[in-house]
C-alpha cells in the first residue's frame, strides 16, 4: 500500500517538477531560476499560505481541537530539538549540534504545502487551523538552539553580547519569513472577521494560483537541493544518516501525539509533516547571525540538500501509512 | 587617497555599515548579491532566497587616517563572521 | 461616520498589507521584498489599470461627463504645483519647491487603485473614464515644475541646455509609468473596439489578479515608506506638515471641482484622490534627471513617507466624508 | 483578404503591447523590464505551454497525424540549417553561417505561441501535439550546426576538445529552455493520465494566466527587438534581406510538407510557422559556448531584431493566406 | 595602464557612456543595481522601483592619455549630477 | 598582495571558476550580470534572458605566485572566448 501511495505522491505536478530541478543538476543542464525569483515564489507561498490560513481559522473558532494541536505543536518544536541536540553533539560540537538541531525544530512550509496538496489529491479532508501550527511551530526551535548555545557553550565567545535574551527573541520571532506568515495569518483572519468580499477578492491570487506557483517553486528547489548533494556528500555519512533517520523517528513521535490528540487523518498527517520537516529559511538565517561558529554547509545540505527532498517524495506517503496503521479509527 | 574592498555576508551589512558611519568615513558603495568562495565557505547565488543570502561588496575611497579608524572598527566583524579587506593607492580623477 | 469609515477602509487586505509592511520596519524586522520584484509588480499594476480603463473608456465612450472631467484633471495637475510652489518657496529655493511642487500636481497610481478597493469595497459605483484623467494627470505637473525652475532660476545653471521644452516634454510624457498608463489605455481601448474575445482572455490576467498584486505591492510600499521615515524626520516640521496638510487642502480644491462637474460620489472620490496624491514614480525620475540641484530625500520622503501612507490609510475615507458632505444630492 | 487578416492580427493584446514595447525605443521612452524579469515570464511560458501540450498529447495519443508531424518536423529541422548554410556561406564564413543557420532551423516558442492566439482569435481549431513539434524542433538544428563547423571549420581551433559529439548532443538537448519545454511536456503527459485533479489545478496557472503573461513577455520583446536594430543595420543588407526572405521560403517549404501531411489548416499554420521562426533563446545559447568565433550580434539581431517581429506581425497572417491558398480543402 | 573607477546614478549612465565612446574607451564594464552614501545622499535598493533608480560602478582599464581625455568629458557631469571618480594602477595579466 | 580583475561572459564562468580551483587560489569573489563593451561586442543587460548572458566579474586577491599558476591556465579561455584581466596591487587590512 505504501509503494501505491508513493507512486501516487510522485505523479502529481508539484512532484514531478521537483523531480525535473533535480534531474535538471544531474544531466548538467544550464536551467536555472536566477535570483530574485525564487524568492518571488517564496515570498508568494507564505503570504498564500498565511492567508488561507487565517481564513479558516477564523471560520472555525478556536474551539474543539484548535488549542491542544496548537500547544502540542509548541511542545514538539521544544521536545525535538533538544532530541537532535543530543543526538548530534556525539559527533559535533556545540555550536554545529545547536544549529543542526534547531533547523529540525522548526518545519518547513513547502513541506506542508506539499503534504495539503497530497491530502486534496487523496480526497482526505484537513482543518485550516494547522497553519496556526505550522506558523507557530517556526519559531520556538530557534529559541531553544540559542539557549543551547548560550548554555553549553565555551564562555569567552568573542560576540557574546549578541546573545541577549531580547536579541534571541528578536531572531526568533521577526525573521522574514516567519514575520510574513505569522503577519498574513492574522490578515485572513481580520479579513474574514470583517470584509467578506475582501476574501473573494484575493482568492484568485492566494487560491486559484496556488498550485502552479507551488510547482514553479518546486521545480527551483529540485535545483537547489540537487546542488546541496556534493556538500552533504563531504558532510560525511553520520549527517546523511541524521538527514534520513530523525526525520522519521520524529514523525513516529508526532503520530503518537496526534493519536493521544484524537486528530483525524488529513490534520494528523500534517502535525506529522510538521515534526517530521526541517527548516531551510528561518533557521539557517537566524544561525547564520547569532553563531557563526557553525558551519552553514551542515545545516542547510541536511535540510535542504536531503530531508527536504526525502520528506516530498517519500516520506509524505510513508507517514500516511503511518497515520493510518496508528490511529485507523480517529476521523 | 587609498581605496578600500570588503567582502563578507549581506546579513553582516548592517552591522558593517554601522561601524563605517561610527569611522566617519565620507562615503562608500555597495555591491549586494555578490557570490564567491572564501578559506571557509562557497557562497551561492542560489541559497539567496533562504534568508543565508548572498556576500556585500563594500567600496571605500577614503584617506589612510579614516582605514585606521576603520580597522578597529571591523577586524573583530571579519574575524568573527568571516569576510576580507584589501587596501590599494587610488587617486581622484 | 468617518471613524467607522477609516476603521472599514483600514481593515480591508490592501491597507491591513501596507501596515505588515510598516510595522516589519518598525519591529526590524528583516522581510524584504529585492529589487527588481517590486518593479514587476509597478510594471503588472500599471498595464493592468490602463487596460482595464482603456476597455470601460471604449464602452462608456467620449460622451457625458468624460471630456470635462479629464480637462478639470488637466486644470488641476496645473493648478497644484503652483499653489504648492507658492507655499514651499517660503522655505525652500526654486528647485527645491518646484520639485516638491510637480509631485504634488502629479498623481500617485497606487493611491487611485486602493480608492478604487475603497469603492468596490463600499459598492459605490464609479466610471473607468476615470482612469483616463488619472493617465493623463501624470505628466503636466512635471511640465509646470521644469518651467518654474526655467523661469525663477538662476540664469547660469551649468546644464541648462537641457531645460530646451523638447526635452522636457519628452521627461514629462515619456517617462516610463506615464508611458506605459498611455499606452496600455489606448490597447484597452483597440481591443475592446475590434477584438472582444482578447478582452475576455485578458482578465484573468488584468482583472482577477489584480487585487491579490495589489496587496503584495502593498506590502512593500509599506516598507518603503516606514524606511523614509527617517530622512522625513531630518527634513523637518514644516515638510511634515505640507506632507499631511497639502493633501487635505488639495482634496478641497478637488472636490469643489467635482461638485461642479456634477460627478457622482464614486467618481467625485477617484477626482478627489488624484487632486490629494503625489507622485513618486514618474516625477522623482523627471526631476532627478533635469533638476539635480533639488534633494530627491525631500521630494521622496514628502511624497513616499507620509503623504502616501496619509491618503493610502486615513485619507481615502476622509476624502469619502467629505465628498458625501458637500456633494450629498449627485449620483 | 491578407490585409484584412494582418490588420486582425495587429488588433489582439500581444501584438499590440509588441508595438508597444517596439515604440518605447523609438520614441526613447525609459520604459524598461529590468533583469531578471523577462526570464520570469519566458520560464513560465516554456513551462505552462510545455504543460498544456503534454496534457493534449495524452488526450490525442500517438495515433493519427501525431507521428508523421513530428518526423516531419525533425526532417524540416534538419533541412533548413543546409540550405540556410549554403545561402550563407555566400557571404560569411563557416562559423557564421553555421551559427545564423542553426537559428533559423530551430524555432521560436514565443512566435509559436502568438500563432496559437491568432488562431484561437480566428476560431481556427488545432491540435495540442504540434507543441510536441515544437519542442522537437528545437535541438536537432543546432546539432546540425555543430557539424558543419565540425566539418567545414579549419582543423586547428584552439579549443576544438569541445566538439566532440557527447558536448555537441548535450549542448543540443540539454540547453535550458530545450529541457523545460521537453519537462513540462513530460509532466503534463503524465499528470494527464495519473493525476486528473491535478491538472484542472494547474489550470489557473498554465491557462487563464497564460495569454497576459503573454503579453507582458511581448512587451519586453518588442523593446529588446527594437533594441537590436542598430546592430542589424550594422549587419548590412545581405542578413537584412536574409532575416525576411528565409523565413517566407522556409514557409512556403513547410507549407507544402504540411499539404503532403494533410493537415488541417490550424495544425498546417502552426507548423509553418515553426519553419519559418528562428530561435534567439536554446541557439545563441549553444553557439556562444560552441562557435564563440561566431558574432553574436549577427545570429540575434537577425532572429530578434528582424525575423521575430516580422513573423508576429506580418508573417503569421500571410502564412495563413499561404495555408488557405495551397490547402484549401483540408480540415 | 590604468584604472578608472566611476560610481554616478544609473539614470546618468546613458549620458556617461556617451561621454566615454566620445573619448574613445577601448572598452568598459558596467555594473548597476549598486547602492552607497555619498556627501550628498543615500541610495538604497528600496528606491529602485521608483524612477530615482540606484548607482552604476563603471570601471575603465586603459591608457593615462585615454584618461585624460575621459576627464574633460566627464568632470562636468560628475559635479553637476554627483558621483566619484578614483584611477589606480593596473597592468595586463 | 595581489588583486586580479577578471572580466568575461558569464557562460564561461564554471570553465574560468574550475581553471581558478586548479591555480589553487585562496578564494575568490563573482559579481554577475554585469555588462559592457570591449573591442569585439556589447553585451546588455536586455540579453540577459536569452541563453546568452551577461558577463562576470571576478576578484583574486592572492600573492604573485597563484597569478602566476592561474596565468597559464585562463589566458587561452581568454583569448578564445574574449574577456579581460587586469593586475593590480592591493594589500590586507
Ligand atoms: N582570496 C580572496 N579573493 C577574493 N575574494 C575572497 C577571497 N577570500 C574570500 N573572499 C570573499 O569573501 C567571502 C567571505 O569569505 P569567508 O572568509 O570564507 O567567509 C567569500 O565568499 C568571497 O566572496
Ligand atoms: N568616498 C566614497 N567611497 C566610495 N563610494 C563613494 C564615496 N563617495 C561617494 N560614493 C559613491 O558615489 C555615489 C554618489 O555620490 P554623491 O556624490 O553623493 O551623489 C554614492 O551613492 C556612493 O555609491
Ligand atoms: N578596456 C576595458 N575596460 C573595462 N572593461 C573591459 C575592457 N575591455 C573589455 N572589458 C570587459 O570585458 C568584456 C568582454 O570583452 P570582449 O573581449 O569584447 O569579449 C566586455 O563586455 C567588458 O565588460
Ligand atoms: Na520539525
Ligand atoms: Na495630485
Ligand atoms: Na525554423
């Protein structure tokens, strides 16, 4: 059943033009998505994204399971890093196990994106409020990294002052794109609340367009992520184990917490989606400021380079699987 | 006059710039969106969209005295974040 | 009644997008929209308003009200700079003042798009002739400006061979926005005469879109304005003031102007807006090239820093009181 | 009946904002698209009609015309370069005539495009697997290309290592827009048969979208057309009259392969069309790698400067004529 | 041979580069898209969109007698519109 | 120290980077879609779209030997696809 659902995953769109970027760095063809453009379509899916998602939020309230999903989100983007912390300071030190672990805290939202678009296809029905959990989950990881480094790290660093409580916050809370999701969330809300045709005005954008932008983007990070392979090839097998392994032991904590959360099969995925993906935009970004100390190849080859691309092909159909031998009645 | 070249991240920008204003330095240009490859690291136009971004390019012309004052300034930067400075002779057209 | 009106307008996509965009400045936070993407978005806003104008100005046709409208839009591009040059060389010298002036005379098209959401927003109905006097109150401030400097100037300006009017009107009609405003009119206006099928498989490009683009441009006026805030603040109190009054008193003039052309309230709006907005486009590109003796800091922060988010927030809906005060009885 | 059509044609959006980019230089309007905008729009064209012609291309299936078109098209693809080659060679010298010719028998995707709008304007129907032509055509001429120069060329270039025909096959299929066009082809196919829901999600994007991204690219390409001409001029009357008159006997040889195919008059214009336009994307590319002895201004300002407006404007109505005047009674 | 650098606003670029053919370059390179500070103003990445545009960064290899007559040409340009204009030495790989 | 200027088209820039690998340079730096003229053709920003390109800029800063090394390895990639490059002096900070 599994290998069905895979080959159900990798026949959509959004896949298979992962897939041709990819190709695309293997057979050496001169494709390439020059900048600014992809962040053009990055830009555009957070802003979508948050904005549908306030939308249904504000449509379904925040009653029944709207809080327990939205703090057992908080708690596993606290829970998983110190995991991965743990894990990794066997093999790196300090700084690099911080940086690693924190990327793995926080998700990614092409991810999720990708993990909706899966559900739609498979006619399984999930809840709006899970971007509230997938904006909410992108900070707190990068909290507990820099407390990690704050806390186990050598004491003379040289630009310790930059790790001030406020700074951290600051890092965590107002990079670009957590800042856009969190800021378009709350205007799909308001918007709702207050100016129903101001919905059906932008839904030809933040809707109707949704998809295509979703596998222009997919195509760019097939490159992307190809280009991440050499780096993660240097980065030695013990990372290319991580990149592969923690994602899916932390989806299996994920589908134990959706279980006790009675979600149903479309939101569990997505918690599980949540848990499982690593971050490439916030954390990368907020490490590269606060501990230059690590090295940026490590954090972004694993993300990027591997369990991004893990998560879109395989590992979306595998914790549906998942979800479905765990929890087969919820729903 | 002397002309000066420095190269390190964008997201080090601000603080940099900070620290030439602080030099009272009468002026510079700067080239964003600039890639390379230094002892530590390949910087790639592609990962520009995560927010790692791309190197700044930084020119300044500017008299020996203001790259003294400079270089107190943003030694500690360079060596922490990474990145390099050269110093030429330039002469005003 | 304006209150509730500022709160509706303020709680639409468009405003609530503008106000991401300032408070991510304000907070420091690090969104930014790169170069050149909001010039795409400059570029799509522009030919799609032309467009659509262009289609309505072949349907409504050059009778009734078009004709009177679009001179009184001349009049009034030509009466603002001088009345604003009047009051600015109390403090300033001619360049300076007849820069400031020509942006005052000029129009702000993103101004008149968010009047227009205003309208829809409110179901008031307005006519797309309007745009024509918005195309065509571009340029003539730009026009009036570079003749104030040419007449109240100093007679041994070192590049004064290009204040010849060829070259002047070249700036004033040819710059790029003004250029593309024309010229998308006048394909809106062929293809609706000889090809209507083209008018139908344009829309969802120029009409659908258009709202969702709207915002995201929005968004990043919001941060450009927020970031001259603080050349705003150098430029001091009398500046300021011109910044918030000037708009005001203009939007008077304007709507006196429209009462006795008997517009209905949606197109009194659209007149008032285009007599209250500043250019920052099309004359800062006029001026820097033909009068560098003036700061762009002061025509821009005037213009982009307070007078755009003023008429963009506060603005539109008191312009909307006030044509409902003194023009009860059209439409 | 020709200057009936051709004026139809000039009436639709494309050609008009083609004029009107075209006009922008003449005039010396600054109305410019900056880098790396027009790379937005053709990447996004390439794609959406890649997309579109695979999703036809399932529908159809292999049957029918779909096999002969294509061989067709790869023979035409291989014809043209030789002659053009021999009529070159007249003038320039081998590596300039082979780069001019490769062009010429490669296609333009852009011109391709605007025949499919002056068909759907004229309510002409035709099939989705010409875009299968299309795509085909796009390497096998720069292959030929390379072999003349392999063949023709002085023995001892420096860099001649590069030749070697793995390079030369690479160089062919592997060229940026060549693989994007020939992916999304793919994607499209295969979406088609697996993934139904898929591909009415793709829909906003890769068609409602379609026809004013269109338009927004012609835009730019009238300017970067127009930009050209000077070096045309340069170029003398030989490549002048050559960039006109190949493209007519290039058509009316496909013209008469398209007769001996039977195809209807919809699927016959478009495949005149793909012989008679030249390509100033997948070509230049490959020769500037290639045959950098070659001028490059001599292979783009022909195919852009000349051949493309030429084939937007007057070439696609004429080509109709031609195909009504030879085969009138197919379809 | 010689080094000119010059750094002006884009929208004078047309202008410069017809002063430089007039002098007869053998040859440029232009970089746009630049941002600095100079006594006179800031120019940031923001402002792009707007018509004001940003800084270009021409740089110029040639003989001391082509500079010479790049001077002339572009000296007044360069103080009525602003911008820097620094030569350094450079020989020929 | 030395700084070395490379100016080319952009579509050579992974032949010119792995010939700068194999000279063992200590780092480099590339600005890309940058423009200008030199005696054979102008290349414009307007082309960028086209496979055709723009051009690179390259800065070495490294010691006369690595010149040297790269010398040998560039000058043919130079002479057969065009481009420039200047030497100069410049030291660290
Ligand atoms: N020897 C060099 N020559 C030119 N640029 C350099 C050199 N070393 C480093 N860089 C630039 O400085 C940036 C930062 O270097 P790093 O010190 O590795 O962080 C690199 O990405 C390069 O752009
Ligand atoms: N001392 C300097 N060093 C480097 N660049 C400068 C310097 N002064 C001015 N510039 C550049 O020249 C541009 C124009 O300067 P301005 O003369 O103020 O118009 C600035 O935006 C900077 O990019
Ligand atoms: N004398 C020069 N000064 C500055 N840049 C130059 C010069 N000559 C050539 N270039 C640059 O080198 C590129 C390639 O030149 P070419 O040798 O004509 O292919 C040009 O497009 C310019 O950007
Ligand atoms: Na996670
Ligand atoms: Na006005
Ligand atoms: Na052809």
């Amino acid at each position: 059943m599994e290998t069905s659902l895979i080959l159900q995953n990798v026949l959509t769109p959004p896949v298979l033009f992962f897939f041709l970027g990819t190709f695309a760095v293997v057979v050496k063809s001169d494709l390439e998505i020059p900048a600014p453009l992809p962040k053009l379509f990055s830009l555009y899916l957070l802003l979508a994204i948050g904005f549908k998602g306030g939308l249904e939020l504000e449509r379904s309230g925040f009653e029944g399971q709207v809080i327990p999903t939205v703090l057992a989100a908080i708690f596993m983007s606290l829970l998983i890093p110190l995991i991965c912390f743990a894990i990794l300071r066997l093999k790196f030190d300090v700084f690099n196990s911080a940086a690693i672990a924190a990327a793995y805290g926080s998700i990614s939202a092409v991810t999720f994106i990708t993990a909706e678009s899966f559900l739609e296809n498979q006619n399984i029905p999930f809840d709006g409020f899970m971007v509230a959990a997938l904006a909410i989950m992108e900070s707190p990881a990068i909290i507990v990294g820099l407390l990690l480094v704050k806390l186990a790290a050598p004491k003379k660093r040289p630009n310790s002052k930059r790790m001030r409580l406020g700074s951290i916050l600051h890092e965590a809370m107002l990079n670009g794109s957590a800042y856009l999701l969190l800021g378009s969330l709350l205007i799909g809300f308001l918007t709702a609340a207050h100016n129903p045709s101001g919905v059906e005005k932008m839904q030809p954008f933040t809707g109707k367009l949704f998809y295509g932008a979703e596998c222009f983007f997919l195509l760019d990070m097939g490159i992307v992520a190809a280009q991440r392979l050499p780096s993660l090839k240097r980065a030695g097998p013990f990372l290319i184990g991580f990149a592969v392994f923690m994602p899916i032991f932390n989806a299996f904590i994920g589908v134990m917490i959706a279980k006790l959360l009675v979600l149903g099969p479309g939101n569990a995925l997505l918690f599980v989606v949540l848990c499982a993906s690593a971050s490439y935009l916030a954390v990368p970004a907020a490490m590269r400021m606060t501990v230059p100390e690590a090295k940026s190849s490590y954090y972004i080859s694993t993300t990027l380079g591997l369990t991004f691309p893990f998560n879109i092909v395989l590992g979306i159909p595998i914790y549906m699987s998942l979800v479905r031998t765990i929890i087969p009645l919820n729903g | 006059m002397k002309r000066l070249d420095l190269i390190f991240g964008e997201r080090e920008l601000d603080a940099m710039l900070k620290s030439l204003e602080a030099a009272e330095v009468p002026g510079y240009t700067v080239m964003k969106h600039v890639t390379g490859r230094g002892p530590e690291r390949i910087v790639s136009e592609d990962m520009e969209f995560t927010g790692l971004g791309a190197n700044a390019h930084v020119i300044i012309f500017c008299e020996q005295s203001v790259i003294n004052r400079i270089s107190e300034q943003i030694k500690p930067l360079l060596s922490y974040y990474g990145g390099v400075a050269y110093i030429s002779e330039a002469s005003p057209l």
